[in-house]
C-alpha cells in the first residue's frame, strides 16, 4: 500500500467513525467502531472494517444500514477530504476484534478454573 494510501485512510477512518456516530439516524445502525480502513493503491477502493456491539442479528442489521447510507457516507467522505475521486466504500466486520474477545474469554476461563482446583 502507499504512503498516500495508507494517509486517505488513516483520514477515512477519523471521519467515518465521525459520520456514521453523528450523522446517520438509522435505527438499524448499532454502535459501530470503524477499527481501519484499507484504501487501493489507485484510490479507487476503500475497505472498511468496523466492529458493532451486539448479537448476530444486530450485525447484520447494522450491515443493512449501513449499505443503505452508503452514497450519503461516500458523498460526506468526498466534501471532507480533498481527492478527485472518492474511493468506493466496502464495510466488512473485523474478524480480529471477535478473535481478541474470545481468546480474552478463554483466557478468563482457564484462570478460574486454575483458580478453583488449586483453592480444594
């Protein structure tokens, strides 16, 4: 990735976290964390990975309005940062968040366990 690249979306990623907290009221949208955006080398493309808190369902409903609410995101990101053209946007869960959260849980479970048998 370029530097360029990897500055649009360092800046993509200060200003979705902004506008999908501020600016979209769709009730379907839970609270999101946008965690990084990946932009192409060309500019064309942006990759969001995001993190919403909640169950499946909520998941997938904040997916929903999310891409309902994409032409409006794509038209605040192209009035915030100076390109010729703003980037397509693709949001995707970031697995890594989830992947931390369990392994912390498991993590939790083997102490208390280790806690309990050596506390007979």
């Amino acid at each position: 990735m370029s530097l360029r690249a990897n500055r649009v979306g360092e800046q993509m990623k200060k200003e979705l976290s902004e506008i999908i907290g501020r600016k979209i009221k769709d009730p379907r949208i839970g609270f999101v964390t946008v965690t990084d955006v990946e932009v192409t080398g060309d500019l064309q493309q942006a990759k969001v990975y995001i993190s919403v808190l909640g169950d499946e369902e909520q998941r997938q409903n904040t997916l929903k309005g999310l891409a309902k609410a994409k032409g409006f995101i794509r038209s605040e990101i192209g009035q915030r940062i100076r390109l010729r053209k703003t980037p397509e946007i693709f949001f995707e869960f970031d697995e890594s968040v989830d992947y931390g959260n369990r392994i912390e849980n498991l993590l939790t479970q083997i102490n208390k366990e280790e806690h309990n048998t050596s506390g007979e």
